[in-house]
C-alpha cells in the first residue's frame, strides 16, 4: 500500500506538472484563450465525466469495465517488453498492447491525471468532484483490477508451483549446510 501510494503521488506529481505547461502553451502563459487543441482538451474532459455522469450507475460500470481492460493492456506490455531479448522486441512489445488502448478508448487512470486536470484549465466546464466520481474512481478501481486479476494473478498461477518447489530446493540446500556444519 505504501508503495502505491507513493506511486501514485509521484505520478499525479508529474502529471499535474505537465498538465500546467501544457495549459500554459496552449494559452501563451494564459494570457489569452485557449488555442484550438486546448479547445478540444477542455471539451474531452467535460465529455468523459459528464458523458458518463449522465448514464448514472451503468456510466460508472463502463468506466470500470474500460480500467480493466486497459490496465489489462499496459500490463501485458510491461510483461511482453520484460520477456523479449531485443530493443526491437520490447519496443514492439510494449507499444502494440498501449496502442490498442489508447485506440479503443479505453482509460487509465494516470492518463487522466493529466487529461482532467488540463481540461479544468483549459475552460472544461466540470468540477473537480465530477473527475473523481464520475471517472478516476471507477477508472482507478478498474486499473487495478484489470492489473491484478488478468496479468498478476495469472502469472503468478503459473508460476506459483514453480516458487514453491524453488523455496523448497533453497530450504533443502540450507538444512544441508546446517547439519554439515554441525
């Protein structure tokens, strides 16, 4: 808990800080309105709480069901770049699965530390408290599910027996070297 925690300070840390200099480019030092991405930026926001907001309880599942399949996808991509050999390989290993979710538009919840906040600054027209409740919880929780349960827990399955009779060996070994010591 601690470990994500700090995570995700660091990552809402780092997020927030280029959210604000993206805003500050998009509005030249927010001297004037947002240009025309910031525009859209602003718009995306609003539509993806508000949007879901308006679907009440099953916008809310969508938002889960969307953070599960997309930390679905990152994980995997971490996993596949950490098994391939090459810089190609783990390239090619890593964006394939992000690219998959980005394209059907799925959401992470560190993507939209950045996303939300941007468009708070960029004029989106929601509050603070509607990008909590109506996308980082749900998208959050999805996250974490879809991390655990389809990359983490499977891969911990298939190797759990391999551990075990590993932990065994090493037990084994170290009762050897205490009776020979004796």
């Amino acid at each position: 808990m601690r470990n994500w925690g700090l995570v995700f300070i660091g990552n809402f840390t780092g997020t927030l800080t280029v959210a604000v200099f993206m805003a500050i480019i998009f509005t030249f030092g927010f001297s004037e309105a947002p240009n025309a991405i910031g525009q859209k930026i602003g718009g995306i926001g609003e539509a993806r709480t508000l949007g879901y907001a308006t679907h009440g309880a099953a916008g809310m599942l969508t938002l889960f069901i969307r953070g599960i399949m997309c930390n679905w996808m990152v994980s995997t991509g971490v996993v596949a770049a950490m098994l391939s050999t090459s810089v190609t390989g783990k390239v090619v290993a890593m964006w394939m699965p992000i690219l998959m979710f980005f394209y059907m538009g799925f959401e992470h919840s560190v993507v939209n530390m950045f996303l939300f906040p941007s468009s708070l600054m960029l004029g989106g027209k929601f509050t603070l408290m509607d990008y909590l409740l109506w996308n980082e919880i749900s998208t959050g929780l999805g996250n974490l599910v879809g991390g655990l349960t389809f990359v983490g827990a499977t891969l911990y399955s298939m190797h759990y027996k391999d551990r075990t009779l590993a932990h065994a060996r090493a037990r084994h070994a170290c009762q050897q070297g205490l009776s020979r010591s004796m």
